[in-house]
C-alpha cells in the first residue's frame, strides 16, 4: 500500500509540474483564452467569469469571458464570428452554446 500511495504522490508531483510549465509555455506564446456563453448576467455565468479571471491572475495567460445581453443564438454566433476575424482561434474558444444549430444553416423555424 505504501508504494502505491508513494507512485501515486510521484505521479502528481510529475503532472502538476508538466501541467505548470504548459501553462507558462502559452503564456510566453500569447495564448488567449475567451469563454463565450449564453448570455451576461446570469449568476452561474457572473461566477464563472471570476474563477476565469482569477485564472488570468494565478497563471498570466490571457483568458475573459463574453456574452451577448441577450439568449439570442444570431447574437452569440455574432460575437464568436467576430472573435475569429480577431485571430482568438490561436488560443481557445470555448463555447457555452444557446444552439447547437446556429450559425450552420440547418435552423429550423
């Protein structure tokens, strides 16, 4: 049991410092990170965008959260066009999605 427990600490030490130096690899990169979701003002959301942003601050890679003012899916397709056109895909664009339909061309009415 002590040598499980012993290769298992070893593992962690191991992921953890692989993970940090990752981290400050995308920061020299100018890495970008920013969270689309459905809509601002929400509470889940607002929560969310703290842990984000306190993220930023603990590791220095550039990451923010956006929405629209509205749950409108032409609005977040919007933003996340808008996004692209910037260059954000050289990071990560992760996206909480009010469809999973739009922006496709497969909506329906």
């Amino acid at each position: 049991m002590k040598k499980i427990t012993l290769w298992l600490l070893v593992l962690a030490v191991i992921l953890s410092t692989f993970s940090a130096f990752m981290v400050v690899q995308a920061a020299d990169n100018d890495y970008e990170i920013v969270m689309v979701v459905k809509l601002e003002g929400v509470t889940w959301f607002d929560n969310m965008k703290l842990g984000i942003e306190q993220f930023t601050k603990d590791t220095r890679v550039n990451a923010c959260q956006i929405g629209a003012d509205t749950a409108d899916p032409a609005s977040q397709v919007a933003l996340i066009e808008d996004l692209i056109a910037k260059g954000v895909e050289k990071g990560a664009l992760p996206i909480v999605a009010i469809s999973t339909t739009a922006g496709t061309g497969t909506e329906t009415d």
